[in-house]
C-alpha cells in the first residue's frame, strides 16, 4: 500500500514540476530606444519625467487586436532606452507637451531605434546668461509657439521658474523655498492673448522666491518651465529651457 501511495506521489509531483516549466516564458530581452527632438530646432526636446513628460504607450498585436496597453516615459532631455520588449508586433503612439502623433505600427525584434521629430506646443529658450543685480539673480526667458497648427496655438496658463539641489528639476522636482512662479501678466502676456510670432520675451528675479539662497556656496539647477491651456489626459504639460546649472553665491 505505501509503494503504490508513493507512486502516486511521485507522479503528482512530476506533473506539477513539468507544469511549472511548461509556464517559464523567456524574459523580454528586446530594446527599443530613441530620442524626441524639437522639429524646428533639431535640439533635444525638454521635458518631464513621469506622468507630465512624455509617455510611449505601447500595444502589442502580435496576440489580441485589444491588448492592455503597456506604458514608460522618457528622460527629461528626450532620450529613451527600454531594454525589456517582448519581441511581437506593436502599435506605439507617443504623447507629450506636443502635437499629437498618431499610432505607428512596427515590429521590435532585436535592437529598434527611432527619432521622433515633434512640434512642442510651446518653445521655451533662455536668452543670454543671468545676471547679478541687488535684487538677486535676473533670468531672461523668450517663448514662442512651437507650432503653426491653430488648435495649440492657446493662450498662457502658467510659468515657473523651477530651482532644486539636484538635476532632476521640473515641476516633477523642485524648492519651493527658491522656485519662482509666474502668472501670464507677469511674463508679459495678456489674458487670453494669443501670442504673435514673436512670443514674448521677459525677465525674472529670484528675489521674489519664499526665501532667499543661503549665503554658503552651494550648487543649484534651474529650469524654466510654460503651459498653456492645451491639455492631454487632462493635464496642462509644461515645455522647458534646457537645465542651467549654477553655484551660489555667484563669484
């Protein structure tokens, strides 16, 4: 009785350990990596990271017409690098503080690489170096629209300039001690105005931050940051100046 109970023990166990390798999928080994630039400029496009930057969504057709949706967001210069693809064949359509795009159809097999060249909705630059008065720093800003599409050409929600300790600086990561939030009269630009093809061109002092910068030498990173009244998923995107780095007190 105990070597036919063993017996059926043993089969049990083998049947289990057959199902479970049965279940052991390959790992996804596939990379899909790329960058967005600013069609206009040919820079890197400046964004957020997380849910107010750009987000690839991803569909995977290769099983289901009606796939869960598979999502991961870019780094803030633009740039990605996703190394854990299941090979298949995919729809992948970007969203971000730009022109929308439509759904792109590809296999990723392998090594896939793409650049998408996209129209910001705002473009955001520094204008010359900042400058030491006795009120503080001085930063001068330019926007302009980044595109001749009427439907994101809106007025002005908001601007900020962002400040943090680290280089991760954004409306993702910031001081609200230093940071510096501007309203659309205060960048120059009327209520509901529409900007002309020039934009608007302004100056920001960081005297009218919560706090002044301590007076021991300390590295800090800035970033300015505009959005309009066009929103995606229901969210107003922020466009961005490059990162800016500086050590106050300023020598």
């Amino acid at each position: 009785m105990k070597t036919i109970l063993y017996i059926i023990l043993s089969l049990l166990i083998s049947s289990g350990i057959t199902s479970c390798e049965d279940d052991n999928y390959p790992e996804p080994q596939e990379t899909f990596r790329g960058k967005f630039i600013d069609k206009g400029t040919g820079k890197p496009f400046q964004t957020a990271i997380g849910n107010t930057g750009i987000r690839i969504r991803m569909m995977e057709y290769s099983w289901s017409d009606t796939p869960q949706p598979y999502d991961f967001n870019c780094k803030m210069d633009g740039t990605f690098n996703n190394t854990k693809i299941f090979k298949g064949e995919y729809g992948i359509t970007p969203s971000g503080a730009f022109v929308p795009l439509s759904e792109e159809k590809m296999t990723i097999s392998g090594v896939v690489e793409k650049t998408y060249e996209v129209e910001p909705i705002l473009r955001v630059e520094w204008v010359g170096d900042p400058v030491v008065d006795p009120d503080g720093i001085v930063f001068k800003i330019k926007v302009t629209y980044g595109t001749d599409n009427a439907n994101y050409r809106k007025s002005l929600e908001e601007g900020c300039l962002f400040v943090s300790e680290t280089d991760y600086v954004g409306d993702f990561s910031y001081s609200p001690n230093y940071s510096v939030r501007c309203t659309p009269a205060q960048m120059g630009a009327g209520a509901d105005e529409i900007l002309g093809a020039d934009g608007i061109t302004f100056t920001v002092k960081t005297n009218r931050a919560s706090k002044p910068f301590p007076d021991y030498s300390r590295k800090y990173f800035f970033r300015f940051g505009v959005r309009s009244q066009v929103t995606f998923d229901a969210t107003n995107r922020y466009n961005y100046t490059e990162i800016m780095e500086m050590t106050i007190p300023l020598k």
